[in-house]
C-alpha cells in the first residue's frame, strides 16, 4: 500500500483545515496570506477539495474514484453521498468512537483484528457499516493499556450524532448513516462531483 509520508501539520495548512480533524492536537501555525499569493484556477480549486478529502480519510485515487462511482450510483446528491460512504467507513467508525486518536492508526487497529461488526471480526479498513450495525472492540483487546490510554485521551472528542457510544462496553451503534452536515470540517462537494463530470 502507498504510504503519504508528507508532514502532516503543513499539510493541514495547505488545505485550511484544523489538525484536530485528523486527530492531531497540535496547533498549526497558521499564515494569513498562506493560500491568497496566487490566484487559483477552477481546476485548481476542485483539485484542492478532492485531495483534502483523500488526505482527511487517508484513500488513495483508485479508492477516492471508486467511491465517487458508487456515490453518483445512489439515490441523492453524488457529492453528500461521497461523503456517507467516506464517514462509513470501519477505520472511520472506529476512529469517531474514540478508540483511536488518528484514522491513521484506527486503520492500523482494524487490520490488526481488534474490532467486530456485529459479533464478526473485520479487519478490513475501507468495510463499510450500515444503519443498525454494533461495532465492538474484541474482547482480548479491552485489557490493554494501549487502548485505555487512547480511550481517556480521546475523551474530550465530540461524538457525533448519528453514532451511539457505550465507552464501559466498548461499542458503538450506527444510529443512521452520517451525512454532510454531521461533519467536523468545511467541504464543497459540488466541486468534486464538477471535477469528475469533466
């Protein structure tokens, strides 16, 4: 698999959203003028919008135009249906549980088979949970010190509305599907959907 290794922090400069999306506690310092020196073309600021979305939830471009054929497939608008499917994803669900302080490392959490969905063990990061579905952590992972530890760091975290968390019993209930407006950051999906349907 690709690994992005660029910095993290400069990263969230570039695309004017707060490290604290990416389950970074650090503060960027943040340039007035980083991003009006040039003027950017329509292209340019599709582009942009896409690879912020790729850069929050970590999907590659294959992935990325996967999920916008899917997307555009469903009933609704392709551009809040891309991010339904985006915010539906276990390493996503695991991540806005708390049990993981990036969605970086709850993707490294899911492959290593700590969670279950709906009693079965998934470790697949890009699985993607329905309405109803209970994802659990794995009963021989709640002993860990490594997950007590994220836990109570990750408590200060809002969680979100449509997820239904039991921390003592280390599950979360998909509530409903998440949608634009349960969302942490500031998107324009209509620029993604424009740059596909070039």
């Amino acid at each position: 698999m690709a690994v992005n290794r660029d910095p993290i922090l400069k990263r969230c400069r570039y695309f004017g959203i707060s490290p604290a999306v990416v389950g970074i506690d650090k503060k960027s310092r943040k340039n007035q003028n980083a991003n009006t020196r040039k003027k950017v073309s329509e292209y340019g600021t599709q582009l942009k919008e896409k690879q912020k979305l790729k850069f929050i939830y970590g999907v590659l471009e294959k992935s990325f135009h996967h999920y916008f054929e899917l997307a555009t497939k469903m009933e609704g608008q392709a551009g809040n249906n891309l991010i339904t499917i985006l915010e539906s994803r276990l390493d996503n669900i695991a991540y806005r549980m708390g049990f993981a302080l990036t969605r970086r490392e709850a993707r490294q959490l899911v492959t290593h088979g700590h969670f279950l969905v709906n009693g079965k063990r998934i470790d697949i990061p890009s699985y993607r949970v329905k309405e109803g579905d209970v994802v659990t952590l794995r009963e021989k992972s709640r002993s860990s010190a490594k997950f007590k530890t994220v836990i109570e760091q990750a408590s200060s975290r809002v969680t979100p509305v449509w997820l239904e968390v039991n921390k003592e019993q280390f599950a979360a209930k998909i509530v409903r599907m998440p949608n634009i407006g349960d969302v942490d950051y500031e998107v324009a999906p209509h620029l993604i959907v424009e740059l596909y349907s070039k």
